[in-house]
C-alpha cells in the first residue's frame, strides 16, 4: 500500500491512525475466518481469508483492503476481541 495513501487514513469511528497489519496478526485473523468464528460489526460473518488489512493504533479494529483498496466503512469493521490468540 501507498505509504503517503497510509498516512493519511483513519478510522472512521475513533479517527485514530492506521497502520497494515503485521503477518502474525493477519494469520490469527484467517485462522479465525476459516473457523467460521469473525463478524463484521453489522454482524455478517466474514467468509473470505484476507490478503491485507489495516488496524487501528490501539490494536482493536482491522479493516480489510479490497485489490489494494481499504474498504474503511464502520459497519464491515472486525474486532479483534474475537480473534482467538491476537497478538496484543
């Protein structure tokens, strides 16, 4: 992802900062998504493993990146309070 595209985003819900979430954090949340057990916050069941996602500075919310394209909406939000085994 673009480094300037990056520092200019946030959160839509806390404004706080972004960042691309790391590889054990992106593996704790597939193996979450291929168990069946990670909502969005409109309560859909996020199916789909991700490629990348983007987290907020206080390790609580990941929003995932479509082709590149961070779909920063507050209701397609996941949290990562259940996320079994999130590195905190």
């Amino acid at each position: 992802m673009d480094r300037k595209l990056l520092d200019i985003l946030c959160c839509p819900t806390t404004r706080q900062s972004l960042a691309l979430l790391d590889s054990q954090g992106l593996d704790a949340l597939n193996r979450a998504i291929g168990a069946g057990g990670v909502k969005r916050a409109d309560d859909t069941v996020q199916a789909e493993p991700l490629r990348e996602a983007l987290l907020t500075r206080d390790r609580k919310t990941v929003y995932r990146v479509d082709d590149g394209i961070p779909v920063l909406l507050a209701e397609e939000a996941i949290a990562t309070s259940q996320i079994e085994g999130f590195p905190a």
